[in-house]
C-alpha cells in the first residue's frame, strides 16, 4: 500500500507540535498510585518527555516527499547560539 502526504503538510508544525506535547508531559499531573506503578509511570513520562523535546528541537525538511528531521545530539548544542 502506497500513501502520499497532503499537499498542506508543514513540517516546522509538526516540529512544533513534538514541543508542544514535551511541554504537556512536563505538566502532567502524578497519578495516585504507589510502589513499582509509580516508578513506571516516572520512567515512561521521562521517556515521552525526551522523545518529544528531542522532536521538538529538531529542523524539519520536506524535499521531493522525504521528510528529513535532524537533531543536534551534540553535548551543549541546544544551549549554544551560532556565532562565528
């Protein structure tokens, strides 16, 4: 099966999407529950919150139906403006 993306598709709102949902999980409230449950739910909202933000700070590229996102891993990237 073969899908195509709209014509609409924008993919710095995708981009800003991924931040908006990193700032949900960094908001989300600590259900009531105890014990291993709770240390789950820590460690996957831990997860969900690097993944999104990872998204969140990427650059997006639409090229010939490729979406290429690139993420700067880079230790102090994200804190560091580009001077030359």
């Amino acid at each position: 099966m073969v899908t195509t993306m709209p014509d609409e598709f924008d993919p710095q709102a995708m981009v800003n999407r991924f931040r908006e949902r990193a700032e949900a999980v960094r908001r989300r409230g600590m259900p009531p529950v105890e014990g291993p449950e709770r240390q789950r739910i820590i460690e996957q909202m831990k997860l969900d919150f690097q993944d999104f933000a990872m998204l969140g700070d990427a650059s997006a590229e639409l090229e010939d139906g490729i979406l290429t996102l690139r993420v700067d891993l880079r230790p102090g990237a994200a804190d560091s403006s580009s001077t030359a």
